[in-house]
C-alpha cells in the first residue's frame, strides 16, 4: 500500500514521467537515479547544496512517521536527499 501511495503522490505532484529511467544512477546499489531524486524533492538539475536541505525538510516535516506519513515515504526521500548530496 505504502508504494501505491507514494508512486500516486509523484504522479500527482510531479506528472506521468516522474519516474522515468535513467542510464545513470548515482549511488552504487540504490534502485533511485538521479532524475528520479530530483522528481522526489521536486527540484531541477540546477538545484544546489540548500535547495536539496530545504525540499527534503518541507517533505519531511509532512510525510514523516510521526506526522501521519509511513517509513518507507520518509525512507525515499532520505534517499533522494543522499543520493543528491552524494552522501
């Protein structure tokens, strides 16, 4: 259920495509590209180093565990937040 409703999310935030793959995947072993942790954040390619701090703390502060969202929504924008800061 968690999957649906997090692909529904993007979808509706983002658009059809927001998961496009990607040749590219920026993390070794991670199943997110690139494009696809800009589409979690809602950032573009230019977004840089506090943009990235700043989209993954508003999304935080509404899908966190404690404030009604799930593990896995908070998981996946941790991820997107890490793959973009190259953590």
């Amino acid at each position: 259920d968690s999957i649906n409703l997090l692909n529904a999310y993007f979808k509706y935030r983002f658009g059809d495509n927001w998961n496009q793959s990607q040749s590219n995947q920026s993390n070794a072993g991670s199943s997110m590209t690139r494009a696809q942790a800009l589409a979690v954040l809602g950032l573009t390619e230019d977004a840089d180093r506090d943009a990235i701090i700043k989209a993954h703390r508003s999304l935080m502060q509404k899908l966190h565990p404690d404030r009604g969202g799930n593990d896995y929504l908070a998981s996946q924008i941790n991820l997107a937040k890490d793959i973009l800061l190259d953590e």
